[in-house]
C-alpha cells in the first residue's frame, strides 16, 4: 500500500478482539486506581479536580500503540488506521469534517429539541461540563486549567479513537465486516456515554451513537484513525464553547 493511500487487505493473523478488550479493561482499571488515588488525596466526588482522574489512562492508551507496534508486525499499524505519512492525513481530517461536523450537529441539535418538547422543563445533567466550567472561572493554576482543556479535547479524541476506531474496529472488521462493524461500533460508543438519569441518556446516547458511526466510517477513508482524532477533538472543543458561553 502506497503511504497514505488508504486501508489495505493486511490482516495479522495474531490480531483479535482479546486484544482490543484487554487494552479496554486495563484503561478502566487506570481509571479507578486514578480515582483511588485522588480519594486518598481528600478530593470528593464532584470536586472540579476529579477532571484530572481521565490524564493517567488517557496517556496510557496513547503510550500502549508504539509499544504494541514495536512489538508486533511493523504493518500492523495500517490494520488500526496509523496510515503514513500523518500530515496528509490530518488534511484529510479535516475535509471530512466538512461533512462529519455539519452533519452530526443538524442532527444532534434536531434530536435534543425533540427530547425536550417529549419532556419540557427537563433540562439534562452536565457534571463535566460544570466541573470545567469551575477549574476555568476559578482561581486554579494555569496549569490546572490547561490539563483540565486538554483532557476533554484532544486527550479524549485521542484515547478515545485509538479504543474505539483503533483497536475495536480494527478487530471487529475482521470478524462481522466493515458496514457492520461501523455500525456495531457506534452502538457501542453511544452505549458507554449513558447517564445515571433515563431523560439524559434519552438525551446524548442517540447523537453520540450517530457521531460514532460517522468516524467509523471516517476510520475506513484514506484520513484514517488521524482524521477520527482531528475530527472528534474539533467537535469536542466547539462543544466545549458552546457550553461554556452560550
């Protein structure tokens, strides 16, 4: 395959799904020694600063691929989207998200307006949102409030992509097909964004599973696992504005 030209047919015959889900389980599994530790620090739950608990595994997902491409066959990063060379690919991200982002907000916005003439008055619970809003206007260090911004845009594009467009469609694509696993993928990424709360689920677990589905597609475009990254920080840094200064 020519650098940068796209998806090839290389399929690792070590590749499978245990792998995918073991990066998975040891990501969760971070996060709650985070979460541990942050505890024993005498931070509460809902204090601005457990926005620092997502860094540690976030950093591990993005630490594990060169590892793993260093240990396993040196092709094997066109089977989770590493296309080279980056640059063209970033490029591309960013014509995709032409469409991607006009796309997914037409209809993220028409569904919320729908759920909330379905139930009036309710208005969804945005905890996240609401503990970055706190580290930003407050008085934390500078560098706090930088952490805090990279952790919810491109630290979670990153981690995020690289679990679910990476890993987890590199491994179900061998198994169930492209279209399906691109469909199944953003079931899933809708599924892990549920909310204790029936209403707010009702809210963002639709639109997530479509903005899933899209990258999954993007995923399979010469752009790559690079443009899902692109894409999916851009949206959630205009998602961040947006909240915050509406």
């Amino acid at each position: 395959m020519d650098e940068g030209s796209g998806p090839s047919r290389f399929r690792p015959a070590s590749w499978d799904i245990g792998l995918a889900l073991g990066v998975w389980i040891l990501f969760m599994v971070v996060m709650a020694l985070s979460g541990f530790v942050l505890s024993g620090l005498g931070v509460e739950e809902g204090d601005p600063w457990t926005l620092l608990l997502a860094l540690p595994p976030q950093l591990l997902v993005v630490a594990i691929v060169p590892l793993l491409l260093r240990l396993r066959w040196p092709r094997w990063r066109e089977e989770i989207g590493l296309y080279e060379p980056a640059g063209p690919c970033v490029r591309r991200g960013l014509a995709d998200y032409l469409w991607v982002g006009p796309l997914w907000w037409i209809v993220a916005i028409t569904w919320m307006i729908s759920i909330q003439w379905a139930w009036p008055g309710h208005e969804p619970e945005q905890d996240a949102m609401e503990m970055l809003r706190a580290l930003l206007q407050g008085e934390e260090p500078i560098w706090v409030q930088l952490t805090a911004l990279m952790i919810t845009t491109v630290g979670a594009a990153a981690s995020e992509e690289i679990l679910f467009r990476g890993l987890l469609q590199g491994a179900l694509r061998r198994f169930v097909g492209r279209q399906t696993g691109a469909l199944a993928l953003g079931a899933f990424f809708g599924f892990v964004h549920m909310q204790p709360d029936l209403i707010d689920s009702a809210f963002v677990v639709p639109p997530l599973a479509f903005l899933g589905y899209l990258l999954s597609l993007v995923r399979e475009r010469p752009g790559g696992l690079w443009a899902c990254i692109l894409i999916h920080a851009t949206n959630n840094g205009l998602a961040i504005l947006f909240e915050l200064y509406k």
